[in-house]
C-alpha cells in the first residue's frame, strides 16, 4: 500500500512539474492515471481543475475543486479557483458565496477580492464591486487589476473624472498596460475629448497590436468625427485578425459604401449574403437594404438583428388588450422632431390628424433641437415627451401606462433607431411606418404601411408584418414644402452653362458599381452631359473621380454639390435636367423633393421595398414612364431623354400639371387613409379577430 502511495506521489510531483512547465497534456496523461488508482486524491483534483480552467472547460473545472472541497473544506485557493471558475460561464450568482468563503478564509489576498469584485460587476452590482476592489487596493497599492476595475466600474456608472484617475494611476504604475490605455481611451471618448481618446487607443494598439478591442473603440472615435476612411482601416485591421466578430463585417460594408471604396464590394456583399443565409450575426439590416435586393436577406438579416435583443423583462402579449373607448391614443416614436427629411413628410400629416377621432402623442429621442420645424408640430400633439434618457424599458412602461393603442415607430432600424422600445411591447398594436423601407422581422411590430408597388401580393412572404396596404403610394407628404424665392444661376455653381445635367441627389452610400457602369455609359454616350452629385465626403470624392476615369470618362464632368438648408437646396435642384436614381436603395425624400421642384426622376424597379420606393411615387403622380424594368431600359431611356428634348419637356409639363391635382402631394387624402387604417386595425384587435392584410380603398 505504501508503495502505492509513493508511486503516486511521485506521479503527482512530475504532474506538478509539467504543468508547471506549461506542458499541460503531459500533467493530465499523469493526473488522470492518479484520478482512476485513487478518485479523491486532492492534489489531482485541484491541478486536474487548474488544467481544465486553462482549456477553457469551466464546468468540468468546477466539478473538480467542489470534489476537492468535500475533502479539504477549509482550502481558501478551492473556494477562490471554484468561484472563478462558475464565473468563467454565466454562474455568477453561485460564485458569490464561494468568493465569501474565500475571503473569509484569506482575507489577505488581494486577488480573491479581486475576483469576489468581478462577479458582482457580471451581475450589474458595481457599486459593492467598488468596495471589493477598493479592499484589493488597501492590501496591495500597486494592484493593477484592482485599479483597473475600479476605472471600468466608474466609467459604468458614468463617473467619468474619476474613472479616469484610476485609468492615469494603472498607467502610472505600468505604461506597458494596454487595458489602462484602452479605458484611459473610453473614459476621454465619453467625455467627447476625442484628440486624446484617439492617441490613448494608438497607445494601446502600439502595446497590444493584436486586440480587437483598440481597433473598434478608434474605429467608433473616427466614425463620430465623420473620418469614415480611417474607420474603415481600423475595421478591416479588425476583421482579419478576428473573422467572426459579430456585425464587423457589415460595418466595413457600410464603409465600403460611405466612402465609395469598391475594390472588393462584390466579394464583400457575395460573402455577407452567404453568411445571412446561414444565420451568422454579419451585417445590420439597414446595410443590408442598400446593397443587397432581395427581400429573402432582408428579412433574414432582420430576423437576426431582432432576436439579438435581450429583453429584460419579457411581456405577453395576453396582459396588454385594447379596450373600446372614444379616441384612438396613437404614439409616434422618433428621433426627428425638426428639420429633418421625417418632417418634411410628415409636418403637415400631424396638422391634419383629426383630433376629434385620435389623441396623438410625440416620443422624441433624438437630439432636442428646437427649430421652426420642432414649433411647428410640437403643438399638434396632445403630449410630446422627450425620451432619450430613459431606457428601453422604462419608456415601454411610460407608454403603457398611458393606455396607447398603436405605437408607430418612424425609424426601425435606421441610425437612431430605438427598435427595442417595440421589442418591449410599447402598445397592443405597433405599426412600422415611413423611416425603415423594409420588414423589422419580429412577430413584435404587427402591420407595416405600403401600397400595392412596394410589396406586390407574390413578396408579402418576406415580411414579418402585415401589411396595410394605402390605395396611392404609402409615402406622406408636405405640399407646404417651402422652395426658396432665390434663384441660383449654373454659373454661380460652376456648372457648365450649355450641358445636359443629370443629377443624383441621393445620400452617395447608395452609389453601387453597377449603377456608376450605367451613368457612365450614358455620359458616354451624350456627348455634352455631365453628372452632378450630392457628395460631402472628400474621400468620396476622389474616389468617385477615379471611379469614373476607370470607366473612360472625364473626371471634369463630375460635379459635386455641397449641402445646403432644404429650401436653397430645393430651388438648386431645379437646374437639373433629369434626376438619376439609385438602385438597390431608391431615393425616397429625395425624390419627392424633385418631383415637388418639376424634376423628372428616373428609376429601375427592384424587387425589395427599398428598390421600389421611387415605383410608388411616380406612379401615384402618373408617370410611370420613369419607372424601368431593367437597367438596359434605364440606360436607353436616360439617353434619350437628353437626345430627344422635346420629350423630356413634355414629361415635365405633364410632372408640373400631375404636382397638385395627383395624389402624391394630397397630404388631405393620404392622411385620411392612414387614420381609416388606424381604425380597422383596432377595430380586428377589440373584436379579438386576427390580423390580417389590411387594404384600404
């Protein structure tokens, strides 16, 4: 037995040595043989636990020291080692008492306070985390960990001067310490101190040239300074070293588009719509609609984005029911109460929203800029609240409480889009309208508005909605859109006096190769033409330039328009000729913009909502001439328009008799229809039908 014994000890010793050694297969071949002579034997279950820690096998791991527990219960290391490792996946909760122990029993070890700090952050506990880390600091002053943490749980509570002294105190102590550069870097973005947030994470990427965590925190500094080019590098640096980085790939996509970067595009969107399909986390759904025309990966990569919100409190859908009552209470959810192209369309909707059938509410999120625009709607509301510093939650809660009806969110998933306060179930009916030209795919938003163009009966499949279907086309619109009394001349804007303009005013992120092959060639093909667009990007720019000079054009017929106040703008574009339209992603304010000035708009009609948008415009204002089937066709007729003047004068003065005896710009008849929809929704909902198509005549 005593040979035993020894034989045994002295496998444990060699196990010790290797691991030690870091020659961690070698330790386990001898742990495990000790394990099967003698299962309780405790030096091999806490090294076998330490192994399995290292390889990342938390629950084997823990099942180890809790076994070496049962035999030596006062072991202060068992008690922190199994605590780290229930922490290492999810049981944070079940770590806690184990980090008491061990504190209890080695109260004089700075790491283990450490750890106990740890877990109480993974449950959202910062402030009693504070305490442990501040305890790790009294044992050990120069604890880079404790003071680290501490600068993270402050910058989590967003108190960010002194989040930032313990952030300068771990780099004091270590300038070596890239975790110190990386929160020195958060803490400065968080206090808008972008210069010196952007040399912290060069700092840490110099020290640490390998994390991904550097890459996508200066990439976000970059963004928020509008330098999209020096974005995009950080992105991609990002991306070859960590492939499978949630989402990562479809930022660089967008990139790609903000600055008109297309060297790989295709490869890019091939690979994006491969991974859609296969269900990976890749892209968000509103850069999938500006690159990609398929309604199937639409719906896909918005069927992802909604399952990666975590609810916090999950509500059934039974516990919030529609009563029958007088006035329907609809709140209209958004970040763009003021000049914004929201309210371009929809001003003159809330002044005419019958306010003896409906009370309407205004939850803004946005920025609170109170201009003309903001005054002039504010006061159609029955109540207007500003949300933004409220939670998803909280402001789910506020609007059920206030009994609404339909919710209507104005955004979905575009840039500020708050999607989350409808996953929360902000009202018993909830209403995808206007702002996101697609499908939010979530059984959470009930009905989309459209019209019979947008989504022809043969694609309602690739909605998550049902689809209220307006009988003119579903875009809202302001006929007191003002158009300034200033005139602008060509030459003032440097543009050739004697040329055919065709113009794209569209966001230039919806310029694809394809569409820029077709301008081209019909620069090409019209000898004194030039193409005048909306760019502010200088990156943009030259890229463009270099784009079309690929393709045998004259940089010098590339115009570049700059932003300027919507009704300057509105009048500028009058010295248009034809309006060139994008695909996949159409134009949609901008188009309503040109037809309201007189500007025949050109499209190619896609499949997906988002490509058919520019369709439903020009067939509500009856001119469906404009509206292409193919990109051959778009080209041609482009051509000839600039060929054959009079044709194109005769569209015009057919576009300018349509403007206002059309039911484009009939703010009365659409405003009508939407509220006619309103009421037959809630209507089904009382009488507990189930929802359906809804059409309106």
């Amino acid at each position: 037995m005593q040979q035993m014994q020894n034989f045994l000890e002295s496998m444990i010793r060699h196990a010790v040595s290797d691991f030690e050694a870091k020659n961690y297969d070698a330790s386990e071949k001898l742990l495990m043989k000790v394990l099967q002579a003698q299962k309780n034997n405790l030096p091999a279950l806490h090294i076998m636990g330490l192994i399995r820690a290292i390889q990342e096998r938390h629950p084997e791991a823990a099942d180890c020291f809790k076994k070496a527990l049962v035999i030596s219960p006062q072991e202060p290391s068992l008690y922190y080692n199994l605590a780290k490792a229930l922490s290492s996946y999810g049981r944070n909760l079940e770590a806690i008492k184990y980090h008491q122990k061990s504190v209890e029993l080695a109260g004089n070890n700075p790491e283990a306070w450490v750890n106990y700090g740890n877990s109480l952050v993974l449950l959202g506990r910062e402030n009693e985390a504070i305490k442990m880390f501040e305890k790790a600091l009294t044992l050990n002053p120069a604890s880079i960990d404790a003071l680290l943490n501490l600068g993270e749980c402050y910058r989590q509570l967003e108190i960010y001067e002194r989040a930032l002294e313990y952030f300068k105190s771990a780099i004091q102590l270590d300038e070596a310490s890239h975790l110190g550069w990386l929160g020195r870097g958060r803490v400065e973005a968080s206090l808008k101190d972008s210069e010196s947030a952007i040399k912290s994470y060069i700092q840490c990427l110099h020290l640490n040239p390998e994390g991904i965590n550097g890459y996508l925190e200066l990439g976000l500094i970059y963004l928020s300074l509008m330098r999209h080019a020096d974005a995009l590098s950080c992105y991609q640096k990002a991306h070859k070293m960590y492939p499978s980085e949630e989402f990562l790939l479809g930022k660089i996509l967008n990139l790609s588009l903000v600055t008109c970067s297309w060297t790989v595009l295709p490869e890019l969107i091939s690979e994006i719509s491969l991974k859609i399909t296969q269900g990976f986390k890749i892209a968000y759904p509103f850069t999938v609609l500006s690159a990609i025309d398929s309604p199937d990966l639409q719906l896909r990569a918005a069927q992802i984005w909604a399952e990666n919100f975590q609810l916090t409190s999950p509500l059934k859908k039974e516990k919030i029911s529609l009563k029958s009552r007088g006035k329907i209470r609809i709140g209209y959810f958004s970040a763009d109460f003021y000049n914004h192209a929201t309210l371009h369309l929809m001003a003159d909707f809330f002044e005419k929203h019958d306010k003896t059938r409906f009370e309407i509410f205004a939850f803004s999120y946005g920025k609170e800029i109170k201009d003309s625009m903001f005054e002039r709607v504010a006061t159609q509301f029955d109540g207007y609240y500003y949300i933004g510093n409220e939670s998803d939650e909280e402001v789910a809660k506020m609007a059920r409480e206030m009994d609404l009806d339909i919710a209507v969110d104005l955004k979905g998933y575009t840039y500020d889009g708050r999607p989350g306060i409808f996953m929360q179930k902000a009202a018993p009916l909830q209403v995808n309208y206007l702002g996101y030209p697609g499908t939010l795919g979530t059984s959470n938003v009930d009905y989309i508005i459209a019209d019979p163009i947008l989504i022809p009966e043969a694609l309602q499949k690739f909605y998550s909605e049902k689809i209220i279907y307006l009988p003119n086309s579903y875009q809202i619109n302001d006929p007191q859109r003002l158009i300034s009394t200033r005139e602008y001349s060509r030459k003032e804007l440097g543009l050739p006096e004697d040329a055919f303009i065709y113009c794209g005013f569209n966001q230039h992120y919806k310029i694809l190769p394809a569409m820029f092959d077709v301008w081209a060639r019909i620069l090409n093909r019209v000898d004194d033409s030039i193409l005048w667009l909306l760019v502010d990007d200088d990156v943009a720019k030259n890229n463009l330039r270099n784009e079309i000079e690929l393709r045998g054009i004259n940089p010098n017929r590339l115009f570049f328009a700059d932003k300027i106040p919507t009704a300057e703008h509105l009048s500028r574009m009058k010295l248009g000729d034809l309006f060139l339209d994008t695909y996949p992603c159409n134009s949609h304010t901008t188009a309503s913009d040109a037809l309201w000035v007189g500007l025949p708009i050109l499209t190619y009609q896609g499949d997906s909502f988002s490509a058919r948008v520019a369709s439903s415009l020009l067939i509500a204002i009856e001119l469906p001439e404009l509206v292409t089937s193919s990109l051959n066709d778009y080209e041609n007729l482009a051509v000839e328009l600039a060929v054959n003047r009079d044709k194109l004068k005769d569209i015009k003065c057919k576009l300018e008799s349509n403007r206002l005896t059309t039911t484009l710009f009939n703010s009365t008849l659409t405003t009508h229809h939407i509220e006619s929809a309103y009421e037959k929704i809630v209507d089904l909902a009382i009488n507990k039908m189930q929802s359906k198509n809804i059409y309106i005549n």
